[in-house]
C-alpha cells in the first residue's frame, strides 16, 4: 500500500516539474536589436510592412527611326508622333515588403524550458518548437533601377539597301553594253524596299501558323523557326515606328499607422511628362502620379469588438502587453493600394502588418508556423 502511494506522488510530482519547466520562459519588450546583447535568449522583431511599387515606363524614340514618315503610306501605321521621343507608363507591379519593426522587438528568456526557436534572415518569427524547414531567402535587386533596350537597332538593317544598281545600256556607236553603275537609292526607295521585307516576313510567319509551310520540320522547330522570323519583323518595324525601349523605377511607401483610424492615405509618389517620363519633383507642369492606401479596418473592428467582451472570452487582448509572458504575434490588416496614372489607375489588395493588431499566443507548450510573406500565424498546435 505504501509502495503504491509512493509511486502516485512520484508520478505528481514528476507531472508538476514537466509543466512548470515547460512554462518558465518569458518574453519581453526589449529596446535590443542584437542577439549579442542577450544573456542565453534570443530576440525577435514584429513585422513591418513597406508598399513596394515597381513602375515599367516604355520609351519611343521616333527621332532614332529613319523611315516614319512613310509608316502610314507604307503600311498603314497611323503613329502618335513622328519625331523627338514619347514616353508611357506600360505596366506597375504593387507588392508587400516585410522587414523588422524597430519598435517592436521583444526578448525570449528560455530559463528551464527547452523552447525552440527559428527566425528568418529578417529577425522574425518563423517557427515555435517546429521541426519545418525554413525557406530559403531569395535575392532581391529591386533596389537598383533597371534599364534596358527591347531591341536594338543596328546599320546592318539598312546598310546593304543605301544603293541601287543602274540598268545595262549599249553603246549606240560600237553596240557594246555598258554595265549599270550604283547611284544612292532615295530615302523612299529604302523604306519601300524595307516595306516589302516585313511584308515577306509577315506572309512567312502567317504560313507557319496556318500549316501552310513546306517543310519536314517538326512543330518545335517551326516555332523556333516563327519566333526568329518575328523578331526580324520588330526589328525592321523599328525602322518606320520608333525605337523602343525600358526602364523601371521601384518606389517604396511606409504606411503611416496614424491613418488607421481614418479612411485613406494619399502621397505623391512621382511626377510624369509624356516627353521626358519620370522626373524631377520640382517640375510644375508634369504629371503628379499619386498612390493610395485605404485599411479596411476589418481586423481593428474585430479586436474593438473583443476589448468589449468579459475577460473570460477575450483573455488574448484585455491582457496589458506589457505584464504578458508569452509570444506576441501580428494579424495584418487588408489594404488596398491604388497608384493614379495618368491613363490607368492600378489597384491590388495587399496586407499591412503594423496595421493590425498584436495579438498573443497561449501561456504554455504548442507549436506554431508563421507566414514569411505576411507575418501572421498559419499553424497552431496544442503540446
């Protein structure tokens, strides 16, 4: 009887020291941003989100062309204009960029516990006590502006149409033929000999596309054979409709967290000419392009709505963040973003982390996974 009491206090007691060695760590606020600076714990920061907005602006350099006032007589190309260079915004890319938040970070103290712990290149969270592997980081060169030519345009396009041969005549006194000299074509003469190129391209590639090609070459072929033939096209397009080319300019906006409780937060983002692009802020007469954030408010009204509730049913957020032990996470909030071009107005839905609200996860041992593109928790697990 003794012995059997014995093992059932042994067994409560090794019971309590298992869920109290499981809970001894704390996390704090912390003002720390280096894992040096801490004595056996680790820090971790709370997602920030940054708009990244990527403008693509196309280009036209009718002046580099020799051949554009024959574009509409030759083949009926009606252009915007026909010299100088026109400039258009073809395509914007709005994104979310998440980085560490400098007025967020909070110190993990394991003490006993044997917590374990994996944060991304940024210093965030990724896992809690999770054997999942942590992705890779991909590299990023969006900082740097990128600026390429489509195409290029070359003298060898036009360099072997610059002159013509004379017809034979005879010598009306020996009757013997004289051979043709080579006098310069005229500059309409060369854009009708190239006009009749890009016909015969046009009417190569059409028969490929039709089945109308004879060959014996297999379909992959045929493409490869299709796509050189349009790129010769373009190629000698250029030389009636402008030369064309790229540039990208990425932009980024911080999100101010003060307009959360308003409706929208509209900056300048960029000024815009049709004959210069992007320029200078101090252009009066360009353009301004501006962008736009608007919350939905959507998580703010939830957490509003739970502050309300007794304590019993939202112990999570009526607690003081301050006097909590545990693991603080972000639930980020939905935002639209609109950028206001002068021809088009882009628009996409992206979530803003410090627009949300901090949310804190349960006082004891489970497992969690984070997102690493938003920041908000995507698995939990009860130990």
């Amino acid at each position: 009887m003794t012995r059997r009491i014995n093992f059932k206090w042994l067994f409560i007691i090794a019971v309590l020291l298992s869920a109290v060695s499981c809970s001894r760590y704390v996390v704090t606020p912390t003002k720390s941003r280096k894992q040096s600076d801490t004595k056996g714990g680790m820090v971790y920061a709370l997602p920030k989100t940054f708009v990244k907005v990527n403008v693509t602006v196309e280009k036209t350099d009718y002046d580099a062309s020799p051949y554009v006032e024959y574009a509409e007589e030759l083949l009926g190309i009606v252009l915007e204009a026909d010299e100088g260079a026109l400039y258009k915004i073809v395509d914007v890319e709005i994104s979310a960029i998440n980085k560490a938040d400098p007025e967020a970070y909070f110190y993990v103290e394991p003490k006993y516990s044997d917590i374990a712990i994996q944060l991304n290149d940024k210093g965030m969270l990724y896992s809690i006590n999770s054997d999942a592997m942590l992705p890779k980081a991909e590299n990023s060169v969006d900082d740097k502006t990128e600026r390429m030519s489509k195409i290029n345009l070359t003298d060898l396009l036009y360099e072997s149409m610059v002159y013509e041969m004379e017809e034979e005549s005879f010598d009306e006194e020996d009757g013997n033929a004289i051979a043709g000299k080579r006098r310069p074509m005229s500059s309409k003469d060369r854009a009708q000999t190239v006009a009749e190129t890009i016909m015969k391209l046009r009417t190569k590639k059409n028969e490929i596309l039709y089945g109308e090609y004879e060959s014996d070459y297999d379909s992959k072929i045929l493409m490869d054979i299709y796509e050189k033939l349009d790129q010769q096209e373009q190629e000698y397009m250029q030389l009636f409709v402008g030369v064309k080319s790229t540039y990208n300019e990425v932009f980024y906006v911080e999100p101010d967290v003060s307009k959360v409780i308003v409706d929208d937060q509209t900056i300048e983002l960029f000024r815009f000419t049709e004959d210069g692009g992007i320029v200078d802020s101090t252009d009066a007469e360009a353009t301004i392009v501006y962008c736009n954030l608007r919350c939905e408010n959507e998580m703010h009204a939830v957490s509003r709505y739970l502050k309300q509730k007794p304590k019993t049913q939202a112990k999570t957020l009526s607690k003081d963040m301050k006097s909590s032990k545990s693991f603080r996470y972000r639930v980020p909030e939905i935002v639209t973003v609109s950028l206001i071009t002068p021809n088009v107005t882009y628009q996409r839905k992206i979530k803003v982390a410090q627009y949300g609200p901090i949310m804190e996860l349960p006082y004891k041992q489970f497992e969690a996974i984070f997102d690493q593109q938003t920041g908000e928790l995507i698995y939990y697990k009860n130990k």
